[in-house]
C-alpha cells in the first residue's frame, strides 16, 4: 500500500463507477475514496465494540493530506478506546444547533408566527405587532428563551400599574392581551423549535408564573340603555339629514347599520358595493373573524339606509371616506355624540351588544337565531353540522322585528321631542 502523500493523491485517478478506496501504509485504517466523478475524500475504518466503523473526515481540498492524518491518528484512537466518533459529531451538531436556536428573538418568533399563511388575520396581526414592539420592546430583540418568570411578573405588575407605555394609568385590560399574546408566541417557539429527542426548546412557558397575579376581568356588557335606543335613533336620524361632509355621513350611516344589524365594525367598514343585494336584501362578508363566510339578511330599514347612501364614482366601499384606506376606519367624533345621548361612554362593538340583548329580550329572538345572525357559530353538534349557517336569508324576519321595534322606539322619542305627548291641562 502507498503512503498518501500530497503527490500521490493528485494523481489519483477516478474510476470507472461507484468508487476506489486508497489506503495509507503507515496509519492503518487511514485511507482515501475516490468516486467515479472524481470528489476525493478522507476517511478513517476500525472498530468501535466489535462493529465496523467507517468515518469520513473530510473532503481533499478542506482538509491537507498531513490534516487529514492527524486527524484520522484522534479519531481511529477515540475508536479503540470505545468512541464512535459519528456519535460524537452527532452529539457536537446538534450542540451547535440548540445553541443557535436559543438565539432566536422574540421578533423572529413573532415574523414566523405572523407569517403562517392564512392563519391570522390583518387586525390580529396588527394587535401582536404593537404588543411586540411597543409593550415588550425592551425583549424584542432578545432570545426568547432569556424571557423568564421574574421579568413576566415584573413586567405584568408595570403595566397593571402605568399601562404599557409606563406613562398613563394601569391597564389590567391591556396586561392580560399582552401576556396572552407572549404566552402564544413562547407556545409556538417550543413547537417549532425541538432538541434532537423531540422535546421541545421551552418546556415551561414562563407566563405561566403569572397564575396567581392574573387580572379577571369582568365581561363587558356597555350597551345603549333600552330607555336611549329611541333617542339615539332619532338623533342619528336628524344627524344624517343635516351631514355636510362625506366622512361624517358615513360615519352615522355606519353607526346606523350596526345597530341593524349586529355586524362587527372592522368587518363591516371595508364592506364593498358588490357584497350588498339590496333587491334580495342581503350582504356577504367573506373574511371573517371565525372564517366562517356569511350572506346575512337586512331588514328593509337596512335596505333603505343603504339605498340612500351616496356612493362614490370609482370607490368599492360602502362606507367610503377621504381617508388612506377609502373607508372608514373608526366614527370615533361621532361615537361621542351617540354616548352623550346614551349617557354612557359607548363603542362601535357595544352596538353589536345592543343588537344582541334587545334581539332577545325585547324582541323575543330565540338566542341561538342571535348567534347566527352575530356570526358566532353554535357549537352544539346538530347547530354545527346540520343547520345553514353561512345563508342565513331566512332569518330574515328576525331582524325585521328588530328593526321595527328600533324604529318604533324612535317615534315614541321624536313624539316626546316635539311635545306631541303633552296635553294641557285645564286650570
């Protein structure tokens, strides 16, 4: 057998298929393969507890012929001292690999999750960007596993204590959103990221150290007072009749359609021109908070707003406004004026409450009619596998009934606004 020298193995010649070994005089169990295309590589063969072990150690050009047998000298001892040495590169790699993982950031955890396709929505997405950059941007460029328990109840107790600017007044409301989202971000980095035995990177979640200081939180259920719905419809009335300025009309026209029909605002602002049927009296919203698409029916109050919204040459929106995105994007201005007739400080997801609790309690709908009718699909098993509940035209009544008694409650304010109900009495 030749000694591999620098010489020796540049003159080796491929041969004609699958490969030639070459094996070294001096270092035995040393030696060189070449394949027929030519690639020439290092190994090492011996004996690790009897079995036959072949070793590469590297490509000829990585490594020199004098590297390549000392290394061949460590490696072929290691084996009969007892090592495999592909266990130990084994053991090495994925060394290397945890100790890249562990570096991952939260932002790069936060991208991936973000960027499952068609797993999240555009307003879900916006609500874990602002927590990641703003509430948690101290960690955001930190390796998620250097997140502890400690810093979670530290940071919790800063936002129940002066919100998550640490400028205002505490919001237990936001800490509980914000954790929620870091607690899923954490659950999804130790799915995704796995040592080699399959367990995962992070076994415990350590927002979960906040058990015991976790905020419960009273359910919201701020609706206009059955004592104001009249009031506010009438004044919305008088309002549209006197609307000066596009934004503002679309403003209590979108107002208006919320009470009708109990949809969410951030699904019913983009609502397009060629998702409303007002001949069939119906509307479609594709993409929705549970993805479940509905066609939902309008009473022909709805028809009627709709039929006289001004639309817009070369606008798809419904409710088209000045702004960047072409529609409205929140009535704030004019959701004060509606809470000063209410009394009460109100939103546009209190009008979808207000949908809800009058269509059951004043206007005898049965609730689980008002689940469809609020795209909250019933979990029951006959609900959800036997019942329509994406055309849900004929539930058409049901809103009627809403309507008119919306309608019906206005008259009795404008009656008493105008001192229709006043008699005189004789002295």
């Amino acid at each position: 057998m030749p000694k591999l020298t620098k010489t020796y193995i540049d003159k080796a010649q491929a041969p004609a298929s699958n490969y030639a070994m070459h094996w070294d005089d001096s270092v035995k169990g040393y030696g060189l393969r070449v394949t027929a295309k030519g690639k020439k590589v290092f190994v090492a063969m011996g004996r690790v507890s009897g079995k036959a072990v072949c070793y590469t150690l590297g490509p000829y050009g990585e490594l020199t012929e004098y590297e390549a047998r000392e290394k061949a000298r460590k490696v072929l001892q290691a084996m009969r001292d007892g090592i495999d040495p592909r266990e130990v590169k084994k053991q090495q790699e994925e060394a290397r690999r945890l100790e890249e993982i562990a570096q991952v950031t939260l932002r790069e955890v936060a991208d991936a999750y973000m960027g499952r396709p068609g797993k999240l929505k555009d307003s879900s997405k916006k609500e874990i960007e602002r927590h990641v950059s703003v509430t948690f941007k101290e960690w955001e460029h930190k390796p998620i596993t250097s997140i502890t328990e400690d810093m979670c109840r530290q940071r919790y107790g800063e936002i129940l204590t002066k919100g998550t600017t640490g400028k205002g007044t505490g919001s237990p409301a936001q800490g509980n959103q914000s954790f929620s989202v870091l607690r899923a971000l954490i659950h999804y980095a130790g799915r995704r990221y796995k040592k080699a035995d399959g367990t995962p990177l992070i076994i415990n979640n350590p927002v979960g150290a906040l058990k015991d200081d976790w905020q419960e939180l009273m359910p919201r259920n701020t609706r206009i007072p059955e004592s104001k719905i009249g009031a506010v419809w009438y004044a919305l009335e008088q309002w549209r009749e006197t609307a000066y300025t596009r934004d503002a009309l679309a403003s209590i026209d979108l107002i208006m359609f919320l009470i009708l029909t109990g949809a969410r605002s951030g699904e019913a602002m983009p609502l397009t021109w060629d998702r409303v049927n007002l001949e069939e009296g119906w509307f479609h919203l594709p993409d929705t908070k549970n993805k479940n698409p509905v066609w939902m029916p309008l009473s022909t109050q709805a028809v009627e707003l709709l039929e006289t919204r001004q639309r817009v040459k070369g606008s798809p929106f419904v409710f088209t406004t000045w702004s960047k995105s072409g529609h409205i994007t929140s009535p704030r201005d004019m959701m004060k004026k509606v809470s000063a007739i209410a009394g009460l400080h109100l939103t546009p997801h209190d009008l979808r409450r207000t949908f809800t609790t009058f269509g059951v309690a004043k206007c005898g709908i049965d609730p689980l009619k008002i689940e469809l009718l609020t795209n909250h699909v019933p979990k029951g098993v006959t609900a959800k596998h036997y019942l329509e509940t994406n055309h849900l035209q004929y539930l058409k009544p049901e809103v009627q009934r809403m309507a008119d008694w919306i309608t019906g409650e206005a008259k009795i304010a404008e009656a008493m606004a105008k001192g229709d109900n006043v008699v005189a009495l004789r002295a």
